[in-house]
C-alpha cells in the first residue's frame, strides 16, 4: 500500500493547491492501486482498508470541487463496497451538499 499512500499525499497537496484534476489523477491512480489489490476487503488490514476509504473519499470531494456530482456519488458508492457505515454517512453529507446547491433535479 505504500505506493497507494504516497500518491494520497501527494494528491492532497495538489488538492489544498487547487490543482484538482492533477489531485484526481494521484487519487485514481491511488485508487487504482489499491482496488487492483489481489487480497479481498474483508481481510485487508484496518491500514489498508483506510487507504482505500480515504483515496475514495478525496475522489469524491475532487469530483465535487469539479462539479462532477454522477462520479462524486459513484466514489461514494466504490466506498460502500469497503465499509457500509462510510458509504451511509458520506452519501447523506452528500445528498445534503447537492440539495443545498439545487442540482438534485440535473442528475
């Protein structure tokens, strides 16, 4: 996971700089690395097991910030297939975001 880790990072610099689409590719790639994992979720350690919440979690912030709400709900939804209890929490902060800026009726 460590390469997965290092690329979290250095998208979140990129993402505090406002670079958002170079901090996408990091997280997707990030994303990529770790989903490409031969090990099922259930038995990835509780360290890997949050990179993959956190690298899809900065997806769908990134997405967000780029107004791409489908691919920010779709991150949201890759999380549930890692942890239900994220995927239940994000995807009312979610919800709540996109009802608060009006665009429920475009997706």
């Amino acid at each position: 996971m460590t390469g997965a880790t290092c690329l979290k990072e250095k998208g979140t610099k990129y993402f505090k700089d406002s670079k958002y689409n170079l901090a996408l590719k990091l997280y997707t790639r990030g994303a990529e690395l770790v989903n490409d994992s031969a090990i099922p979720t259930e038995k990835l350690t509780e360290e890997a097991r949050s990179i993959r919440v956190s690298l899809h979690l900065n997806l769908a912030i990134v997405h967000l910030k780029l107004s791409k709400y489908t691919l920010a709900i779709k991150a949201c939804q890759d999380v549930s297939l890692i942890s239900v209890s994220y995927y239940m929490m994000l995807s009312t902060v979610l919800l709540c975001a996109l009802r608060f800026l009006g665009t429920m009726d475009r997706i």
